[in-house]
C-alpha cells in the first residue's frame, strides 16, 4: 500500500522461510502497541475449526529495524516472521497445472514460469500476517486519537448477520463478537452451519465482512483519486479473496429515490450530525464525521476438494485436477482482521497526511 505518507510493503511467500512487512512513514517515538498487533495476529490465525486450514503457524514476529524497545526510532520498519508449518510436496502432482479462480495462471503469465508456487506464493493468504503487524501498529496510533476500527463477519453463504445497514452496531458489540472465532453479531451458528454444509461436500463458501470505523473527525480526505473512499478501497483489494467493496448502503442505494438515500442534517448537542447515515460516513471522498461504514465482498477459497477442470500448461493438454494441500473451507472469519488491518492502514495514512 503506498498512501500519501505510509508506504506498506508487505514480503515474502506462502512456503518461503519468512515473510515480512516494511513500513515507511510512522512518526518517530510511537509507541508500538503489543497487544494491538496480538489482538490482529491472533484473530487472523488458523484455529481448530472447521472452515480453517490444518496449516497453524505461531506467527512469531522480530522488529529487525525501526523499532527499540518497542518505541520507533524513525528508521524503516521491518517485522519478520518465520514460516514454521510448511509442506510444500502437497503441490507436486499438479505442479503444472493451474487452480482454477487462484492467482496460478495469472501469476504463471506474469513471472514467465509453468509452474505453480507452492502454497499460492506471494499471493497466500498466508501474507495477511505481516499486514496484521503493519495494522496493529496503525490501530495504535489511531486509538491514542480517539479512533478505532472495528470488523466483523456480516454474512457467510446465505446466512446473513447482523449489518451495521440494520443500524451500526456499537464498538462494545463488535469487540464481543471478535472475541469468537467466528466473530459476528448474531447469527454464527446459521453461518457455521453454511460451512460445515460446504466444506462436507469437498466444497467452500464465501461472505462478507463489515468495518466500522469509529471517532473520525469530519474533513479528512479529499476529492476524486485523493478521497477517504478510494484509499480504503485501493487498500482493501491488497487483501486476497476481496472482490467487492461498498460503503455505507452502497449497491442498493443505485435502486433508491433521492428522498430515501439523502441523510438529513441535523444538530445535536450543537454537533452537526446526519439523522440517516446512508452514505456511509463520507461525501465527495471527505468524512462527515458520522462512523465510516464498509461492507466487503469474499469470495469462496479458490482451492476446493472437488474435481475441477483445469489445464497443464507444461503439457498443453486439458486435465481434470484435484487438490490435495490444506486449505480454509471459509476465509471470511479470518479475513476479518485482514480487512480490517487494510483499512486501519488507509485511515492513519489520511489522518497522517493532514497532520491531524
Ligand atoms: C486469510 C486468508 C486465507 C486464505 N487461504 C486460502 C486457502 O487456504 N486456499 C486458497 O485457495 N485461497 C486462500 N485465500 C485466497 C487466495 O489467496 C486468493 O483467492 C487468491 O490469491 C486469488 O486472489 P483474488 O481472489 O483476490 O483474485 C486466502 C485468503 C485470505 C485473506
């Protein structure tokens, strides 16, 4: 993620022996914030479950740079993990031979290779863990700033929980809901049942995660390119699996009259508020000091148990493939800290921006 002032590289491989995160632009004599960093890592971790991959790493993580003594000193920094649980020979039958809707072939096409990386690559879901580091580190400073970000699963499948469209929930209940390991509001039981009936049949199934970001002053973003919205959303799309994002009531608002989409003006306690908040916190890229609100599309785990059509590019020939390796059956509950790392990123960047 390269913003106006953060500039966010995240590195390495699924099996490589690490991956890491750079990070430029944090103020030196932050405070780094442990437990914000753990609180993302652990959220994101693989856990006994049944939408989660076998795979569980540690995710212990080193400052190599930037940081002493837990306090930044200004320089680049960078934070290591080591990838401790890898089994690459899982790949080598179909080494050739691209998952159909995975990076594969994309990647194949790019890198000028006819072989799959083992484990996705670079594009593993596996690289979230670092980002949770960088999103950990921003949570810090923002929350010293009266700002948190908060996410949670909304839907998984056709189970659908509940929306901050419902009325948004209260930081209170989405920091309840994030202490379950599939952390939504309400309905998790109908969404476990969606996987288990999904990853039963050799099969996956996708959802949606919702982020509320509380405590945002109004003024910050600007208009176009430069606006609050497109850094969330440029964000947001580094995070494998995501293939939609909208904010506030979004898509439906296209089916709605001006009368039903307009949040009216009101003040309170001598505060300028909006009495709907429809738009999701933002007018022409610009906050207006109502909570920010985003709701984001994931799609199903690409790697399936199912027999699926796909191709070997080494012998030009058309394949049936079946996956072996150890995948989620369900992203989403873990995506949910991934999202929400993406866009604590995206708002500290703004906030750092105009000096806020
Ligand atoms: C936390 C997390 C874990 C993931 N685990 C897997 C996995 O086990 N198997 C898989 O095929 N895809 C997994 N993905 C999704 C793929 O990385 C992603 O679909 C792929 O890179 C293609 O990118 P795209 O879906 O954004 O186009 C995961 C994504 C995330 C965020």
């Amino acid at each position: 993620m390269k913003g106006d002032v953060l500039d966010v590289e995240v590195y390495g491989a699924s099996h490589a022996k690490a991956i890491g995160v750079k990070i430029k632009g944090i103020p030196a004599g932050t405070v780094i914030d442990g437990d914000a960093i753990d609180g993302l890592l652990s959220r994101r971790r693989a856990v006994r479950a049944p939408w989660s991959t076998p795979r569980i790493e540690k995710d212990e993580y080193l400052f190599t740079s930037g940081v002493r003594d837990g306090v930044t000193d200004g320089d680049t920094i960078e934070a290591e993990i080591f990838n401790t649980d890898v089994r690459s020979g899982d790949y080598g039958e179909f080494m050739n031979v691209p998952r159909p809707s995975h990076a594969d072939y994309a990647a194949m096409v790019k890198d000028g290779t006819r072989e799959v990386a083992p484990g996705g690559g670079r594009f593993s879901g596996r690289l979230t863990a670092p980002l949770c580091i960088a999103g950990g580190i921003a949570e810090g400073i923002l929350k010293e700033k009266g700002i948190f970000v908060c996410a949670y699963v909304s839907s998984v499948g056709k189970a659908e929980g509940r929306s901050y469209k419902d009325g948004v929930p209260s930081k209170e209940e989405v920091l309840e809901a994030q202490r379950m390991p599939l952390p939504a509001i309400t309905n998790s039981e109908e969404m476990l049942e969606e996987i288990m009936r999904a990853a039963s049949s050799g099969d996956s199934v996708g959802g949606t995660v919702e982020c509320v970001v509380y405590g945002l002053p109004a003024g910050i973003g600007d208009s176009m390119t430069d606006g609050m919205e497109s850094a969330i959303a440029a964000s947001v799309y580094g995070v494998p699996a995501v293939k939609g994002v909208e904010f506030g009531d979004g898509f439906s608002l296209s089916r709605m009259r001006g009368s039903e989409a307009n949040d009216p003006f009101a003040y309170e306690n001598g505060k300028v508020v909006t009495l709907t908040n429809r738009s999701g916190g933002i007018n022409g890229g610009i906050t207006n000091g109502m909570p920010l609100t985003l709701r984001v599309a994931l799609r199903p785990t690409p790697s399936i148990a199912k027999e699926q059509r796909s191709v070997n590019v080494l012998t030009g020939e058309n394949v049936i493939l079946k996956i072996k390796g150890r995948h989620d059956a369900c992203i989403v509950p873990r995506a949910a800290a991934a999202v929400e790392s993406a866009v604590a990123l995206a708002v500290l960047d703004k906030i750092l921006a105009e000096g806020k």
